[in-house]
C-alpha cells in the first residue's frame, strides 16, 4: 500500500488562506468516506484536526475545514496563525490489509 | 479523562523481540478499535497494526506481518503490541491510538514510546 500524496511544504501569511492536498485513489480516498487530518508539532503525537473527510472534533478551531472531490481530499487553514505552523498529515480508510493509511506529510510555514 | 501510556520501548538488538503495552484509562477498550503508529525520528507516519473492537480482527501492514502480532487484555484495559525478528527499520517511535468505530475519529494519541534496534 503507498502512501497517500502530499505537498512536502506549503506556506503562507498570517491571516492568509491555505490548502493541503492529499491525492489517493479509488482504494481508499476516492472510495471511502474515512479521510481523516492530523497536525504535528515538533516532539509532539499528532493530533486530529478533521475526521471523515469534513467534520472537526469538538475543540478544532472552525478554520480549519476539510474535503473531498474524487481522489482528492483537501485541508484548508483560514486566517493563518503562528501557532498553526506544523506538520500535517492525511489520512485514508483503504481496502487493502493495513485498513488505513497516511499521506507522505506536508510542512506548514507561516511567514 | 482519556488517557494512553505507552510502555516497554527500549534498545534491542536485530533479530531480538520487544512488546509494547498501552493502558488505556477513562475507556474501555472493547468500545473502540485500537491501532498502533509508527514514526521514524524525523519521518512520516505508518499505520503498524489494528484491533477491531469486538477484538474477533486483526490488520498488520506490510513490513510487520508476521512479525508482529496485536493483542489485548480487556481485563487490565491494556493492548499489547509483541515484535518478533526486529529489524533496523523497525526503529521508530510507536503510538497508541484508538478509533471510534465505523469512523476515522482518531481521537487519542498516546505520547510515544522509542523502539531502537541496533547492534
């Protein structure tokens, strides 16, 4: 099973938008509901930012929103804050024998 | 509150065999599937191996299957990760994690606990 695809570094401003992309196929993002997002900051566990592909744990700040369009999801950063520089990782439900599976990681840097 | 300890990580050497513990506090596990995570220092994240949470399934990925083997106590609310024939891939930091079931609500990460196997 490969690993889902994502930019290895996006950046933006305070304030700006942003967008993470996180490209499978039809064995797991394209076929599933189950994409979930995860930040990471240095020395840290991940934690969960969207689960099934557009919904945010209570506590996850509404600028942080996630989607999906064919086998494609997205995770987009409204209003970018210092504290929102991180790692972030995608997540898909897939048919093969691991069940689920990681994107390659995506570094954020706010400017 | 939700709480998940990672224990028995250490030094071991290639070829030798390590198991891991996660207790697990403010749950039962038999209502969530449990998985467990790897992250090499300073890489990505692999799913290493999952428990349904009626415990009747396993999952193993790829570069663990039939060296590793997932397991629980429901009795002491512990999961248990045993790693057979480690290799020095095997080196990474392992989580806990458990799932609602039927989503992909990762909802809690234990802290980690370092695997190094090394001669």
């Amino acid at each position: 099973q490969s690993a889902l695809t994502q930019p290895a570094s996006v950046s933006g401003s305070p304030g700006q938008s942003i967008t993470i992309s996180c490209t499978g196929t039809s064995s797991d993002v394209g076929g599933y509901k189950y994409v979930s997002w995860y930040q990471q900051h240095p020395g840290k566990a991940p934690k969960l930012m969207i689960y099934d592909v557009s919904n945010r744990p209570s506590g996850i700040s509404d600028r942080f929103s996630g989607s999906k369009s064919g086998n494609t999801a997205s995770l987009t950063i409204s209003g970018l804050q210092a504290e929102d520089e991180a790692d972030y990782y995608c997540s898909s439900y897939t048919s093969s024998d691991t069940l689920y599976v990681f994107g390659t990681g995506t570094r954020v840097t706010v400017l | 509150e939700v709480q998940l300890v990672e224990s028995g990580g250490g030094l071991v050497q290639p070829g030798g065999s390590l198991r891991l513990s996660c207790s697990a506090s403010g749950f039962t596990l038999s209502n969530y599937a449990m998985h467990w995570v790897r992250q090499v220092p300073g890489k990505g994240l692999e799913y290493v191996s999952a428990i349904n949470n009626d415990g009747t399934r396993t999952y193993y990925g790829v570069s663990v299957k039939g060296r590793f083997t997932i397991s629980r106590d429901i009795s002491k609310n512990t999961l248990y990760l045993q790693m057979n024939s480690l290799r020095d891939e095997d080196t990474a930091v392992y989580y806990c994690v458990r799932r609602l079931p039927g989503t992909s609500n990762f909802d809690n990460w234990g802290q980690g606990t370092l695997v190094t196997v090394s001669s």
